[in-house]
C-alpha cells in the first residue's frame, strides 16, 4: 500500500462507495476517508425498493446499511451527506462538490445511475420514477389507494413493479416500446417467454409500442401510444432505464463512454483514481468484452476492488466475476448467472408455466444461464460456469432436473 497515500475520498454514498470504504479498511489504510453522498440519508440497499417496500405490508422505512456512529466509529469516516459532485481536476486532485472542493490523494468514483425520463412528458410529476428510499414510498402510498397501474417499460424493475401492482389485485398495463420484454437483456429467443410469465399472471403486457403523449387531469393519466390506442389508469411508473451518473465529469479528462472507460483493474488510466458500480465500464478477462452492470453482486464487489486499486497501485489486479442478478415476479424467481450474448440460447423446461432454463453457449462453453421459476438449479449453474464447464454437460445438467 502506497505510503503517500493520506486521504481517500470515495464520492457516491451508496453501495459500491460503501464498499469501497470497508474495503479500504480491511485492506489495512490507515489514513482519512471521506464519504461523499448526494443523497442527504446515510447508504441504504436499493433491491427492495421494486420488491418489499411496494407490498401492502412493506416496511415503513427504508434502513442504512451502517449507522452514523458505526461508519465514524468502526470505518473512521469523515460524512458528507447531501453533497453533490460537480466536477474533477485531475491535475491537482481536486473533486469540486457543492459544499466546496475536497482535496484527495486516492479517489473512488461511485456516483451510480440517473433514472431516464420519459422525453414525451411535460409534466414529470404525473408520473412516478423508482431510484430512491422517497421514490418506493411514495409510489406504495399511491398505490394504496389506486384500482389501476400502467407501467412505461418492461425491463426488471418495471417488470417488478407490474407485479407488485397484481399482487395488490389492481388492474395493471405494462407498455414496452421493444417487440418483447428485455430483449436486450436475455436475447430474442428468451425474452418472449418472459413476456409470457406476464400474461400468465394478468398484467396487460403490450409491447412494439412506444408513448408520444401524457395527460393528467389530476384524478387519473391518459398515455397515447404510437399505435393510436391509449392506456388510463390511476398510477402510472416510469421504467425506461437509467444512465450512469457522469454528466459532472465532464472535462476532467477522464474517458467517458456507456459511463467511465476503465481499465480491467478498474483504475481510469489517470493516477489515484478508480471507478465502482453503475457508472464502471471495464473489460472482465474472464470473457473478454467490455460491460457496465447495474447489479447488486457488481457493485458490492467491485466498491471493494476499486478502493485496492487506488491504494494499492502496484499491486492492483483485474476484475473478474461470474455477473449474478436475480429479480421476483409474481411469487416467481427469476436469476441470471454469467453472460447472455454467446452464440445460442437453449431452453430447457415447461415456459409455458413459467418455469425453465435458458441456457446460452458461446462456442462449447457454457456461457450463461437464465432460471425462472428454479431456484434450485441456480447454484449449480453458477459453480458449472465458475468451472468453465462444457456445454454438453450444461445441457445434460439441466435435462437431467425435475
């Protein structure tokens, strides 16, 4: 660990900057940590926002993951809540935040994702987005006293949302501007079958259409399609995707890309500076393609591998992981191990009721896999794709399960 190294300054109070902290400790830095967080609440989990917090009996409150007195106490951390980054000087290690600049020696940038808006709305107050602990409150409270739900994209948390909204037995629309749900995500061969799973369980799934108006009267929302239909309904969420949040970094001469270009040890190619979670795009030598996840398992873990880069600049190493992600649709479990853009998808199971393996080969390897409705099977896949098992004993795995 270098010995000039007094100050670290983490900048994104979330779970990668969370991580990046801990790490720091555990990697023995003895010096000062600064905490930077635009948000003005400490760090807290943001999976159960599209999840738990939108039941009928969903917590009241969302918890940190540490208290105050724990980061100060047990991480030694200097705590800059509701502090936004506005800008970065590499040349004199400046990181300029709306309380004024803060000096560092290391820097770890993990400012995450913006929510994207939706271009054809004038007014944004109509509609309800979902990034923050306010965002799940608010739109549960809206929900409470609601009969219908349209939902503007089909991706994970619009597609978790939908089924929060069944759940509740409300009438619920999701609108999706791709032919199917996640088609990006989990391929043209597999994503309709999800698309399936929403049909199954009574949402109203129309996809192929994009939204060019939004009225509201202030009782419910009109959204007019491109086809010429309409949707309205008393609640209506706005899951189109989010963006990396690296608009400040402008001119500071960092690579800025699909979020910030990074080199496989996810340092920037500019001293003392490395990037974690939403806003890291970096090449993963296990499979040899460029990604930016906006995963949970990603973000824990690469929080942690950035802050040892930035400390440890002669010992730093690659990042390397098996992408994991899971979601909950409907009671039903739906997980994602490894990659999906190989060179095939195999589906393995009954789709038709919403339980099945998607398989994905890239040469004879196996490459990924998606369970829905299998949570059993998920572990083994995982331990298979860590062994870079081979694609015939992936398949005979999966046919060989009940």
């Amino acid at each position: 660990m270098s010995e000039d190294i007094r100050r670290l300054v983490v900048v994104g109070a979330s779970l990668a900057g969370l991580r990046a902290v801990e790490g720091a400790r555990r990697a023995g830095f003895t010096g000062e940590i600064v905490l930077v967080g635009e948000e003005s609440r400490l760090p807290y989990d943001r999976p159960p926002l599209s999840k738990a917090v939108l039941a009928t009996d969903g917590p009241v409150e969302v918890p940190p993951f540490r208290s105050a007195s724990s980061l100060a106490s047990e991480q030694g951390v200097d705590l800059r809540l509701g502090v936004r980054a506005t800008g970065l000087d590499t040349g004199s290690r400046t990181l300029a935040t709306t309380a004024g600049d803060i000096g560092y020696e290391a820097l770890v940038i993990a400012t995450g994702s913006r929510v994207r808006h939706l271009p054809c709305a004038s007014d944004d107050s109509v509609l309800h987005v979902l990034r923050t602990d306010r965002d799940a409150l608010a739109l549960r409270k809206a929900l409470d006293g609601a009969s219908s739900v349209a939902v503007v994209g089909a991706g994970f948390i619009g597609s978790e949302v939908a089924s929060a909204a069944r759940a509740r037995g409300l009438t619920t629309t999701l609108v999706e501007a791709a032919p199917t749900p996640l088609l990006r995500s989990v391929g043209a061969d597999v994503a309709p079958l999800l698309g399936h799973v929403h049909r199954l369980h009574g949402t109203d799934l129309r996809t192929g259409v994009g939204v060019t108006h939004v009225a509201s009267d202030g009782t419910s929302t009109v959204l007019t399609l491109d086809n010429g239909s309409t949707v309205t309904a008393d609640v209506v969420v706005a899951g189109i995707g989010v963006h990396p949040n690296v608009a400040w970094l402008a001119g500071s001469g960092l690579v800025l890309g699909d979020g910030i270009v990074c080199e496989p040890d996810l340092g920037v190619g500019l001293a003392g500076v490395a990037a974690a979670g939403d806003v890291c795009s970096w090449v993963d030598p296990r499979w040899g393609r460029r990604s930016r996840l906006e995963h949970w398992t990603n973000a824990s873990e690469q929080g942690a591998h950035a802050a040892r880069t930035v400390l440890d600049p002669a010992g730093s190493s690659p990042y390397s992981s098996t992408p994991y992600f899971w979601s909950e649709w409907y009671g039903i479990k739906v997980q994602l191990v490894g990659r999906t853009d190989g060179d095939e998808a195999l589906v393995i199971g009954t789709p038709e009721d919403g339980r099945f393996i998607a398989l994905y080969r890239n040469g004879d390897e196996l490459w990924g896999a998606l369970t829905v409705g299998r949570p059993g099977d998920t572990n083994k896949l995982r331990r298979l794709l860590n062994a870079r098992a081979s694609w015939r004993e992936a398949v005979e795995f999966s046919r060989s399960r009940p």
